[in-house]
C-alpha cells in the first residue's frame, strides 16, 4: 500500500493576496497523489472557489486560536 505524500507550508499572518498566491504556486508543483497541508489564520472563502474550478478537494480543521488547517489534494 502506499503512503500518501504530504506537502506542508504555513501561510498564517502573511498579508493578502500572499497566502492565496502561495497556496497556488505549491499546488502547481504538488506532485501527483501528494497532499497539501496549509495552516492559515483565517478560513479563506475565495480559495474554496479557485481550488473547486481547478479540480481539487480539500477538508478544512478548525485548530482553535482561530487558525485552520486544510489539507488539498486533486480530485479523483
């Protein structure tokens, strides 16, 4: 069986539009069947939109302190 490869980057605090342009570049270079790890600061609504368009799925966490984790992968 093999074991999903994870991608992590932590984008909280980082002024708009950073952390969504950030989530879009490591997501062109994700390789196939890896996952997207992102710990943001703040539930990002128009991400949703961009990554639904783009053919990815992703399962959002709150952490508390108001932090989120959202782990991204490509639809099956």
């Amino acid at each position: 069986m093999p074991v999903e490869t994870i991608q992590k980057i932590d984008v909280r605090w980082l002024p708009p539009p950073e952390p969504f342009e950030r989530i879009m570049r490591a997501l062109q270079t994700l390789p196939a069947g890896a996952s997207l790890q992102v710990l943001i600061h703040r539930e990002p609504y128009p991400l949703y939109e961009a990554l639904r368009d783009s053919g990815y799925v992703w399962q959002t966490t709150a952490l508390g302190d108001d932090d989120f984790e959202i782990l991204i992968s490509r639809a099956a």
